[in-house]
C-alpha cells in the first residue's frame, strides 16, 4: 500500500501546530462568519478529525465501519 501521503501530512500537521501555538486569544476570537470564530473552526476542525481516526482505528481493529 503506498503510504507517501504520510509524510506530507506530518508536515501540514506540524505546519498547522506552528500557526495555532502562535495565535493570541484575541486573534482566536477573531470571527470568520457571523456565528464562529478562529477557535471554534479550529475545535470544529479538530472533532471531525478526531471522530474519523477513531473509525478507522476500529475499521483496522474488526475490519467493519
């Protein structure tokens, strides 16, 4: 199985890390649209990518979605 996308998601992940460590409160606060804000998007972000790695770690473990 080709994994290559591993690598260049390791970069983006770290990428991503570097740019939430370096946000103030206030610039997490910052809206995006009128009902969220940098940090919601980024806890929005966060959920989804949570929920699917638990799918496909359970997906590997009993081989069912």
């Amino acid at each position: 199985m080709d994994r290559s996308y591993i690598k260049g998601n390791d970069a983006e992940r770290a990428w991503l890390r570097a740019l939430v460590a370096g946000l103030s409160d206030e610039q997490m606060a910052h809206p995006v649209n009128p009902k969220w804000t940098v940090g919601v998007a980024l806890m929005h972000l966060a959920f989804w990518d949570r929920l699917w790695q638990a799918k496909f770690e359970e997906w590997e473990r009993t081989g069912v979605v």
